[in-house]
C-alpha cells in the first residue's frame, strides 16, 4: 500500500463519496495527521485516538499535493526563493498557518535544513539591522543641532554620534569578537535546538495524545527562522538604544540591562512563534504555556551551560 495518496491528474471524486470516503478505492495509507491513528473505515471525520477534527475531502486532498510556496517542497528547484519565502511569510505566524495544512504530507529532511538555517538567519540580520542603524544615526548625527546629553563625569556627548558607534561596533562584532564570536551563533543553535527537543520528548503528552515528531519539527522549523530573524532585530535594536545609553549614563548597569535584554528577548518571541504554531497548527489544548515553557527552559539550558563551560575551563569547582 502507498505510503501518500498518488498526484493522480484525475480528480479526487474517484476516492469520495460527497463527503465520505469510497474506502475500496483508496489504496493508500491514511493515518491521522496529529497522531498517526489508523484511519482506515472510520465513519465520523474525528480521530478516536486524539480528537482532531477534519474532513475527509481535506485530508485527502492535501496529502496529494505540494504545498505551492513552502521550503519543504520546493528546495530542490527554488532553494533560495523558496526559503525567502517561507522565511518571510513565517514573519505573520497567524496568517502563515492559514496557508499550510496539517494534513499535507511531512518532509522532515528538508524541515531540518530549515530548523539548523535559522542560525545563520540570525547572525546575518544581527549585522544587518546593526548596519542599517549605524547608517540612520551616523546620517542624522551629521545634522546640526541635533540632541546631546549629559553623561557620567560631566561629559555632553552628542546622542547620535553615540548610538551610530555603538551600532557600528555591533555590525562589526563578528571582527571585534573575534573567537567568541562563535558563541553567538552556538547560543541561537543550542536554544532552538533545546527547545525543539524538549517539544519531541514531549510530545507523548502533548494534549493528551501522543503528537507524530514530524509535526512537531515543522512547527519548531517553521517558528525557529522567523523568530530568530525577529529576535536578532529586536536585540540589536534594543541593545544599542538602551544599553547604549545604560553604558553611558550609569556603566554598571550596562551589562545587567544586555544581559537582561538578551535573555528576555528570544523568551518572548520565540515564545509567541512555537505558541502560535502549536495552536493554530496542532490545534493543542494550552499552547501558550507550552510554547513559552519550551523557549524559557531552552534559554535557560543554554544560560546554564555557557556558565558551568566558563567556569569550568577557569579552573573552577
Ligand atoms: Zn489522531
């Protein structure tokens, strides 16, 4: 029996009957998208096992097609325009779910070269938001008469020319950091990858049903990118306003409100993005505490671990 109803060029009415299936014809498999529950001669479109809801036209419409936009389909002809376009349509998680159905067919190999893509994704809109920062203020600090303030020892700085160093300094970091540049890029891998498995070992409890892994890689692959192109934004842009202005006004403070802001931050969204996933997607009951329990427990894991490495190559304990 096939695994996927075949991409026949005849209609699907050879499978249905108005609404319900013609079970002798359907000659290829057909378990249930959420827990992988047999299907099969089933009167009522709802899965005993979890629950999920559907119609029998859906399902067996979608698992014969290719979604026209996704990454996941399209990466071996349009790799490059098809992750843009996956990338950036993940940016509106709400409408971006709308477009994509539980019941198409799951590719989890090219779902994991999306999922490990979102670290590059990061580092690449760090520099670019930095760079286009540096650019607005070092263009409005070039302006006469603009804002200054008064800053710890006495000093009146102009508030532009500040920031633009300061962002400069961020879309440079990668030269500036030197080695310890590579942990910027190990901290975004070792969240996303934390809070991806801490999701599949979940999934057994998951709405008290047991949820297919596929499923919750695509919605940890589909979060991961758009969240990290939002998290990288919002830091960079969070990081040079007020810890810009922290460092010079009462420098003590500079590196409780970045460290503040960077352990709050990918919390947040990538929170909202698994959450949003998990409900519109799944279709799970508690979405928004599962959601925002995956990305706290990952940040802090990788809190964790960067601390217990640093002390131990210092010779601690
Ligand atoms: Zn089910």
């Amino acid at each position: 029996m096939q695994a996927v109803a075949p991409e026949a060029d005849a209609g699907i009415e050879r499978w249905l009957d108005g609404d319900q299936p013609k079970w002798d014809t359907i000659d290829f498999e057909l378990p249930c998208s959420r827990c992988g529950y047999d299907l099969r001669m089933l009167t009522l479109p709802r899965c005993p096992e979890c629950g999920l809801q559907f119609a029998w036209r859906d399902i067996i419409e979608a698992r014969r097609r290719r979604n026209e936009f996704l990454f996941e389909y399209r990466w071996r002809e349009r790799p490059v325009r098809s992750w843009l376009l996956t990338a950036f349509s993940g940016l509106r998680p709400w409408r971006f779910w709308r477009r994509v159905s539980i019941h198409e067919h799951v590719r989890a190999g090219p779902l994991l070269v999306f999922l490990l893509s979102a670290v590059p994704a990061f580092l690449v809109t760090t520099h670019a938001v930095a760079g286009a920062l540096w650019l607005i203020f070092w263009s409005a600090s070039r302006v006469p008469g603009g804002p200054t303030a008064r800053f710890f020892g006495g000093q009146t700085l102009p508030v532009f020319r500040l920031l633009a160093d300061f962002a400069v300094e961020m879309a440079l970091l990668s030269i500036n950091a030197g080695p310890a540049y590579v942990y910027v890029a190990l901290a975004a891998f070792l969240i996303l990858g934390a809070a991806t498995l801490l999701l599949v070992s979940l999934r057994q409890t998951l709405g008290r049903c047991r949820v297919r892994s596929a499923q919750v890689l695509r919605v940890a692959a589909y979060a991961a990118v758009p969240a990290t192109i939002t998290c990288g934004a919002l830091l960079v842009a969070s990081i040079v306003g007020v810890g810009c202005l922290t460092l010079y006004i009462a420098p003590s403070l500079g590196d409780v409100v970045t460290l503040g802001l960077a352990l709050t931050v990918p919390v947040l969204v990538l929170g909202v993005y698994l959450s949003v996933g998990l409900r519109h997607y799944l279709q799970l009951p508690r979405p928004w505490l599962l959601g925002f329990t995956a990305s706290a427990v990952a940040v802090l894991f990788t809190l964790t671990a960067f601390m217990f490495t640093t002390v131990l190559l210092q010779g601690g304990w």
